[in-house]
C-alpha cells in the first residue's frame, strides 16, 4: 500500500487501512499535525467510513491523507462560525418579521431554524477549544472577551426561549429585533478575533517546517 502525506509518499508499510492510519497518525502527531483529509483509491472517505471496522479492515493500492495544524483548523472553523453567527441573525429578523405581520407558525419556524445554527456554532467552538491550541488565559491575554461573549450569548439565549415558552410572540420580535443584533455582532467579531490570532499560530508553524 502506498501511503502519501501532504502528497508526499511515506515509507509506511501496512497491510490493511486501519494499519496505516494509526501509522500515519503517530507520524503527524509528532510534528504537532493532525490528518484532516482521508482518501482511498482515489476516493474521498468520511467519518462513517473511517469508523467502520468492515472499511478499515480492507486493503487499498493507494492511502493519501491531508494534514493540517491545529492552529489552522480551528482558524478556519472559526471563521465559518462567524459567518453562520451572521446567516442566524438575518434568519432570525426574518422570522421576528414573519411574527410582527401574524405569520407566527412561519416565524417559530424560522426561529427554529435560527436556534439550529446557534446549536452548531456552540459546539463547534467547544470542539474547538478542545484541541487545545490556545488556553483561555491565552485568549484573555490577547484581550479577546471569549467567556463574556459566550456568557452574554448563554443569557440571551435563554431569555428568548423562555419568551417562547410563555408564546409571548412580541417579546420573542423585541428580542430578535433590538436585544439579539448586539450580542450577534459582538459573538461574531470575538470568533473572527480569535480566528486572527490562531492564524499567527498557524503562520509560525509553517515558518518553522519550512525553514
């Protein structure tokens, strides 16, 4: 099986998929990298693939892997963040519109949809922050409000789904409306922040396998 890194063929040798994965991954993980791509026999596998014991047990002609600091993903996942924060707040004014004009079957929905978002930008910082790259003193360092933006978003969050479960649809258009678009923007400018210092990260390190 030949077995390429970064499109670089290595001298690893194993004889199943799951053989050289582990192979490959001790070899990233000692430049400090991790395997964010996965391709066998030219095609693209994703997480149920790599998860299947009947998949990996196979062999392949050819494993090439996509690597990636860590640094750099979360930069990326970061970024993605902000840009889904801002997709959420003009969902949400839609759906405060669709209330206010006595759609309010259409305007939960939206809302919903809205709330959606919010539950895969807040696990996808959580993850993140999970990969270790930048402790929270670090962050704070930097003078990024990290846990005062993720606090304030907690609060909101709440004060809205409580404003949903009185079916008070006027505080629920109030809220989407004059109270969410501040902590929204401040959320969003604190994930592009934090993506900005994890790109100097990012930066270092490739400076550093370059040089």
């Amino acid at each position: 099986m030949r077995i390429y890194l970064d499109d670089f063929e290595t001298s690893l040798c194993a004889t199943d998929i799951a053989g050289a994965l582990r192979a490959a991954a001790e070899l990233v993980e000692q430049s400090g990298r991790m395997i964010v791509e996965v391709s066998v026999d030219g095609v693209a596998w994703g997480e149920e693939d790599l998860a299947s014991p009947d998949f990996t047990a196979r062999a392949a002609e050819e494993l090439r892997l996509l690597t990636a600091h860590p640094a750099a993903l979360l930069r990326d996942t970061l970024l993605h963040a902000a840009d889904a924060v801002l997709n959420a707040e003009e969902i949400q004014r839609n759906a405060a519109r669709l209330m206010q004009g006595n759609r309010v079957r259409e305007g939960l929905q939206s809302l919903l949809e809205a709330l959606a978002v919010w539950g895969s930008v807040q696990t996808a910082v959580s993850r993140g922050l999970e990969l270790g790259v930048l402790s929270r003193d670090e962050i704070k360092r930097k003078g990024i409000d990290l846990d005062g933006s993720i606090a304030a978003l907690d609060t909101q969050l709440r004060a809205l789904r409580d404003s949903m479960v009185a079916q008070d649809t006027t505080a629920i258009s109030d809220c989407l409306l004059y109270e969410f678009p501040t902590t929204s923007k401040r959320f969003a400018s604190t994930l592009a922040a934090l993506a900005g210092e994890l790109a100097h990260v990012a930066e270092r390190h490739a400076a550093g396998r370059t040089s």
